[in-house]
C-alpha cells in the first residue's frame, strides 16, 4: 500500500523557510547579502544578531555552513 499526496508551493516555501529542503542547494547570495557573510564569518556580528538574518534569509546559514572549515 502506498500513499501520494502533492505537496503543494506554500508548503515547499515553508519548508523551504524552515530550511528542512536539504536536497536543495542554496541560491547564490547578492552582493549584500554575501557580505553580510564575510563579516559574520570574520567575527563582526553576533550571534544574536545574525540568527536574526538567518531567520529572514535561510540561505546564509547554509552558506556560513559550506564555508566554515570542518572539525
């Protein structure tokens, strides 16, 4: 027994949001945003502060992700 459902655009845009499409690569980052990132990553903004632009732009944190050196 199997079982289809559509998943329709507003909810591919909340999971989307939610940053729960992992098989989706990021969208490359406009020149704002990318730097934003630089600086992030060089220690300028605070954690705090920057949850609050990942929380409107997803994509950063899969950026910041991919650019950080792995441990």
């Amino acid at each position: 027994m199997s079982i289809h459902f559509t998943v329709s655009e507003l909810t591919r845009d909340l999971l989307h949001s939610l940053g729960l499409d992992h098989e989706r690569a990021p969208r490359p980052l406009n020149p704002e945003e990318n730097l934003l990132l630089e600086c992030y990553l060089a220690g300028h903004i605070p954690e705090s502060a920057w949850r609050d632009y990942v929380f409107e732009t997803p994509d950063l944190a899969r950026h910041a992700k991919a650019r950080r050196p792995s441990h």
